[in-house]
C-alpha cells in the first residue's frame, strides 16, 4: 500500500465518513475508493447485453433509459 500526503477537504471527508460509517480518514478514504471502484465495476456489467441474456440491452438508447 502506498503512502500519499494530500489536502481533503474536512467537510467532505466527515460527510463520507458518516455516509460510510467509517471512524478515520483512512478508513474513509479507502472505502471511499473501493466503493468508487465497485460501482464502476458494476456499470460495466451493465453494460454487457450478454448479463441480462436480452437482445434488446445491445441497443444504446435502450440500455440509457434503462438507467434513468
């Protein structure tokens, strides 16, 4: 794991830890990260029309109102 030294800010930073439920910064921070990183992961899924084994999903504009 590396070791970074950067500003946050504290407001955001105790508005994600509540969110989180986490107790320090760096707790935070990481979850922060990993839950960022999951929801990528999770979009990207979605955007395979072989998941949902539907025809329908291969098309753009219907895989866009299916996220509204």
């Amino acid at each position: 794991m590396a070791r970074t030294v950067i500003d946050l800010d504290d407001a955001q930073l105790e508005a994600a830890a509540r969110e989180l439920g986490t107790k320090t910064k760096v707790d935070t921070v990481n979850a922060a990260l990993a839950f960022v990183a999951e929801r990528r992961r999770r979009a990207e899924v979605f955007d395979d029309p072989f998941v949902w084994g539907s025809p329908d999903l291969a098309d753009p504009e219907v895989r866009a109102a299916a996220r509204r």
